[in-house]
C-alpha cells in the first residue's frame, strides 16, 4: 500500500489489506501522481457521462429510473433533474457507459469509474463532503475493483466491470461516510449478495450491458446503507467458498493481488478511450488509421486481416449487420474499422441510426477478417497487427504495440480538453460550461463542497434552450 500504510502489509487476505487501506487511509497518504489521475479520470467521467444524455434508450431507462420515486438530493449529469439517490447513482452510471466512452483499467478489463464514480457524487449530493474526501473515496473506490479484476487470471465469464464495479462503488459510499473497518467490510459483504453482469448482453450487443454497470453503482449504495444499519454480513465476501473470486472468476490469484494494492495506485494505470467504442475496438482502429494515412483507401483494398489477442475475438469480433442498434456496432471491429477507413475518424455521429444503416461501411465491413494471434494474457490488448491486401496484389502491414489513450501512450493534455468539450458539446450549447468543469476539477482538493463539480453540468437555472 502507498503512503503511512506501506508496512506490514504484506501478507493476509486480501480482504483484509482492502478493508485496512478503506478505513485508515487519509487523503494525505495518497501521492501526488494519485490525486492528479483521480482528477484526470474524474473529469473524463463527467464529461461522457454528460454525453450519456443523448445515448440509445435513455428516455426509456429515466421514465423507468424516475417509476421508483421522483424527488430527493441527487442531480443527474447534463440534466436539471434532483433524484433519490440511488436513483441518481442508478441513472449516472448508465450514462457513462452507454456510449461505450468510458475510461478503462486494461489490466483488469473493466470500466472501474463507472460505478464508482455514479454513486460516489450521489452521496456528495445526499450529505456534503469536501473535494479531498471526494478525491480519497473515489481512489480508493477504483483501487478495490481494479485490483479484483487484476486479481483474474482467466478470460471474462462475467461482465467484470459491473461485478467489480459494486464492489469498489459500496468502498467510495463507505470512504464517504468515514466508515470504520467493520462497516467497511460488511460492505463487501452486502456488496456480494447484489453482485450481478452476465457477458451475454456484450455477447449480443444489447443496451443491457449499461444497465449492468447502472445496477452495480446503485448496489454500492444500498450495500453502504446496509452497512451502516449494522446488518450482518458474509464476512468473508472474497475468498470464501461461495466468495466473489469463487463464483465469478475460473482462475485467479488474491495473494499476488494482495502484494500489489497502492504499488502503484490503480487509478494512474486507467486509460482513456479516445473513440467512443469497446476498448477492444481501439488497436485495430489506430492500425486503419495508420494505414489510410499510408494511402490505403476503400477503392483500393481487397481485404484486410487483424491478427490480436483471444480477448479482441472475444469482445469485438463480431460481423457487421444491417439494422444493428449502435451497442452492437460500438462492440464490432469491421463496423468501426470500415469507418475509420472511409472517413478517418470515429465519433458519437457514426452511431446514429441514419449512420448505421449507410450501405457503403457495411459493405466495406465485409472486407475484414480476423485471426487469433499466439498472446497468452487473457488481459491482453496488444500487440495487433492489421495487414492490407490491396488490387494491384500490394500487401501494407502496420502493428500496434499499445494503445493510444493508455499510460505508455496517453493523450495529450489538448487531447483530454477536447474530448470533454465535444462530449459536452453533445448536450448544452453553452461552450463555457467544459472550463467551469475543468476548474472545479482543477480546484477540487481545496473545495469545501464537492458538489461544485456537478453546478456547470446539471445547473437547470443555466440550462441551455
């Protein structure tokens, strides 16, 4: 563990080590390379889960969210709305993941903020803390659900970033709340009982695949609430015989997991998504990339071939079909790649209905083929290599080592800023909203109110016409 928690930490479960770094941590512990990623990550999630606003089936899911009670503290992002809480949480971390534009921890194959994220603000919103508090929770919250997830050692049976997700969300309320570490660990606990995701919505591609992430961060707070009402828990919610690693991972090390929590803090190991598509998606989209710009083009290939990991085929080769929704096409590498062959670039528009029913990428689509190259990290990313077989009987190959976004090739600072400005762009037409959010991140650690940072993005006494 980082900072005063460094010694004798060692050994003992896993759970333990989490349960300690929860309740004794303080926001001076943290270095300084923690705090600025937390800021970073946390800045990145607001902005795309502002954009979330204008994702597929989102009036559907707020009638459904706002069914459960209408009023309470809690405000949903890029909207005037004030919700119960879990609501909020519920409604939030949809949005952040439905356009498939949230940050990702690689090693552990999940979208870790999603969840925490969502249901930290909401209790901000329920009862005020200040930024460091904010700050701390949040880190520590992407700390349990990265390390569980780097705890796996098997390809994904489970949809990890909701089944990780509930956990490290019921941590941050905990943090929140300045829970001892009893509390803490019948957070887990209760965190156990609601742990849910089944990869057959990624499978096929369906909305519920949001949602999932939308149940995890709402179980973080009912798990929280739980915990403070002293309600017996499992107490051994990890490693037990009916345990989180027991039931959702076929292989896994918590031991060796154990041995590396804060060494470095996980939150400066996330990644941004610079394309608002599957992760898995991003290599084969920088190799097209290179390729156009090498002078490839739809009139002059015949085929083109990705060779990557077992994890790729898993997640995102797929074929491209007429009347796929967009969490499909988001989810399929000949969809995504064909349009980044033709127009250069991937964005939010490419995922309209009008977009997805264009003939010509679908058409192109049929072109790409995909092979499983010898990588032997169910993790891992890396390397691709996108080979193209051209008319004249040329052959263009390019390989992707890492990927852009990730810490061995992040983005840069005006890279970042435009992101969070074309995100939300999506949904006011007030551009001075991104610096008023960039500022409250930016001034986070001296705020007395956390909740500064949801005023330029939910505000309805600005909000635009």
């Amino acid at each position: 563990m980082g900072g005063a928690l460094a010694s004798g930490t060692a050994s003992g479960a896993l759970l333990d080590q989490l349960t300690r770094l929860a309740a004794e941590t303080t926001f001076s512990n943290l270095p300084p390379a923690t705090v600025g990623a937390t800021q970073t990550f946390l800045l990145d999630s607001l902005a795309v889960g502002v954009a979330g606003r204008t994702g597929p089936w989102r009036e559907e899911t707020l009638t459904l969210a706002l069914a459960w009670g209408r009023g309470g503290s809690a405000r949903i992002l890029g909207d005037g709305l004030a919700v119960p809480p879990a609501t909020a949480a519920f409604l939030n971390a949809w949005q952040m993941h439905c356009l498939e534009f949230d940050c990702v921890h690689e090693g552990a194959v999940a979208h870790v903020m999603s969840a925490v994220v969502p249901a930290a603000l909401a209790e901000c919103d329920r009862c005020a803390v200040d930024g460091q508090r904010l700050l701390l929770a949040v880190a520590i919250g992407v700390e349990v659900a990265a390390i569980l997830g780097v705890a796996a050692n098997a390809p994904l049976r489970f949809f990890r970033p909701a089944t990780v997700g509930a956990f490290g969300a019921a941590v941050a309320v905990g943090v929140l709340r300045g829970f001892n570490a009893d509390a803490i660990r019948r957070c887990f606990g209760h965190a156990l009982g609601q742990v849910a995701g089944t990869m057959q919505a990624h499978e096929e591609g369906k909305p519920t695949l949001p949602l999932q992430l939308a149940a995890a961060a709402r179980a973080g707070l009912v798990a929280a609430d739980l915990a403070e009402a002293n309600v017996p828990a499992p107490a051994d919610a990890l490693e037990g015989r009916y345990g989180y690693f027991s039931l959702f991972e076929t292989c896994s090390d918590a031991s060796q997991a154990a041995s590396q929590i804060g060494e470095p803090w996980r939150v400066t190991e996330l990644s941004h998504k610079p394309y608002p598509s599957g992760r898995a998606t991003h290599g084969g989209i920088e190799a097209v990339l290179r390729l156009r710009a090498q002078g490839v083009s739809s009139s002059n290939l015949r085929s083109m071939r990705l060779s990557a990991p077992p994890l790729i085929h898993q997640l995102v080769i797929r074929p491209a079909q007429q009347d796929m929704n967009a969490n499909y096409a988001r989810l399929c590498f000949p969809y995504v790649g064909a349009v980044a062959l033709e127009c250069g670039r991937i964005g939010l528009e490419h995922f309209s209905e009008q977009a997805l029913n264009q003939p010509s990428p679908l058409a192109l689509a049929e072109r790409f083929t995909a092979t499983v190259n010898e990588a032997s990290d169910p993790a891992a990313f890396v390397p691709q290599t996108l080979s193209a077989e051209l008319q004249d009987g040329r052959c263009v190959e390019v390989c992707v080592n890492d990927l852009l976004g990730s810490p061995s090739h992040p983005l840069a600072a005006e890279q970042q800023e435009a992101k969070a400005r074309a995100c939300l762009a999506a949904v006011f037409a007030d551009a001075a909203r991104t610096q008023r959010l960039m500022v409250a991140v930016r001034d986070l650690p001296e705020a007395a109110d956390a909740r500064v940072l949801l005023d330029p993005i939910t505000d309805p006494a600005t909000q635009d016409d």
